[in-house]
C-alpha cells in the first residue's frame, strides 16, 4: 500500500471496504484511488489485458491529432468517440471489435504505439483490439480527459449512462465517466467521480476472477465482480466525506 503519511487511518478503512468486497469473488485485485483526502495505491500495478478500459488513451490520442493535424488528416473525431463508447461498455456486445475500430482510425496498432511509446506510455495495443494496459496510465488519462478542457468533446463517450460497475450504487445525478473492461480471466473498471465541492475523485480497479461467469450471463449486469466494485466505491464514499453521492442503502 502507498498513501500519503497524513491519512493512513483514513487509507486502510478504504482499503479494508476493498478487500471485503472484493475477497470472496477476485483471486487478486488491485486499487488505485486519489482524491482531495488520500492518494491510495494497492496490489499489482504491472501491465495486463485491458480491453475497454484502455479506450480512453485512444480518445486522447484521437483529441490531440484532430489538434495538430490537418482536416483532411484527422480521424473523424466523431466516429472515433462512438466506437470509444462502444469499447468502453462490455454490454455493448463487442467491445474487442469496437477498440479495433479505433486502432484502425488512429492509424493501425504500428503508429498508435508510437505514438504513446513518444508519450512515455507503456500501454499498447494490437490491430484486432487487444491491448496490454497500464491501470496508471489509465487514471492518468481520464483524469486529464476531465480536467483539460482541451479533451472536453470525448466526455460523453465515457459518461456513466447505467447503473453498473462503479456506477452502480451513485445517486441518479452524480457524474461519473469511466471505462470497463471485460476478458474471460479480468475485470477493470476506471474513471472519475465529480465530487460536489468542484473536485474529483480518480479510482481504477483491476480484479482476476475468482470463478468464470455461468454461460450466458450479461457482461457487467450479470457479474459479481462489477457488484463488488459499486459496493465497494459506495461505501468508501462516506468515508472521505462524500456519502451523499451514495445511494441509501
């Protein structure tokens, strides 16, 4: 666990909600968390499968190139965000062929790289829409896609519109964008939470199953693992000071 010195209280009360939810359904999970009240690291933090969760570093890229390119070289940031919001959501139905959408409007998976290998990431992702995600480049990209005004126009591909995942357990007019990401071993969930006071809050979760889900079952409505995670970001809430933003339970 890494955590500012000043509230280690605070960090092991969020930490223990985590473990509570997350222990009888995930064989490892990790957190990373900050807000005005702590920074929080926990777990494995290393590159793996991201799926959805690694869209929005596609939808920035897809942002800055409209910013430094030509119009006629620029993908069509409107066609690019639909097919974000696509990956971003597992109940859509296809999110692999969503991201590969996005790798192949960016350029193919060769330039997308580069791109973020000059940008100091470590992320990357393969033409049929595989990725190998950093949860931290993640946090990094989605608090910047909601604290830059440049990146404003990609918000709506990743504004919670249903009530899962993290999302599962705010009240109907919190503001939350994430991005989920589903493969048969993994789950993830990552995004910022707009607190009342004009700050944020910044959480990705990554978990391994503990069981694979039954045949059939919907991806994210269905699932224990993306229950655990609304739990558990609903009751943290409360205790960094922001429990009106949970629903009575």
């Amino acid at each position: 666990m890494t955590t500012h010195p000043d509230h280690v209280g605070t960090s092991q009360r969020v930490l223990d909600v985590w473990r509570a939810e997350l222990a009888p359904v995930a064989r490892e999970w990790s957190l990373l968390l900050s807000s005005p009240e702590i920074e929080l690291g926990h777990g494995d933090l290393r590159p793996a499968p991201g799926a959805g969760a690694a869209s929005p570093l596609l939808a920035a890229q897809a942002v800055d190139l409209g910013a430094a390119s030509a119009a006629e070289e620029a993908p069509d940031l409107a066609t690019v965000l639909d097919a974000a919001a696509r990956a971003a959501r597992p109940t859509s139905g296809s999110p692999d062929a969503a991201l590969a959408t996005l790798v192949a409007l960016l350029g193919g998976a060769e330039a997308v790289n580069d791109r973020l290998r000059r940008g100091g990431h470590r992320t990357r992702f393969t033409a049929d829409g595989g990725s190998v995600l950093v949860p931290g480049e993640q946090a990094e990209t989605m608090a910047a896609l909601t604290g830059n005004p440049a990146y404003e126009v990609a918000l709506p591909a990743f504004l919670a519109d249903a009530p899962s995942g993290l999302a599962a357990y705010l009240v109907a007019d919190a503001v939350l964008w994430h991005a989920q990401g589903w493969t048969t071993a993994t789950r993830q969930d990552g995004g910022v939470l707009a607190l009342p006071d004009g700050g944020d809050l910044t959480v990705h979760v990554r978990a391994t199953v503990a069981v694979p889900s039954p045949s059939g079952a919907r991806p994210v409505l269905d699932d224990p693992v993306y229950a655990a995670f609304g739990r558990a970001l609903g009751r943290t809430l409360p205790l960094l000071g922001h429990g009106d933003l949970r629903v009575a339970t």
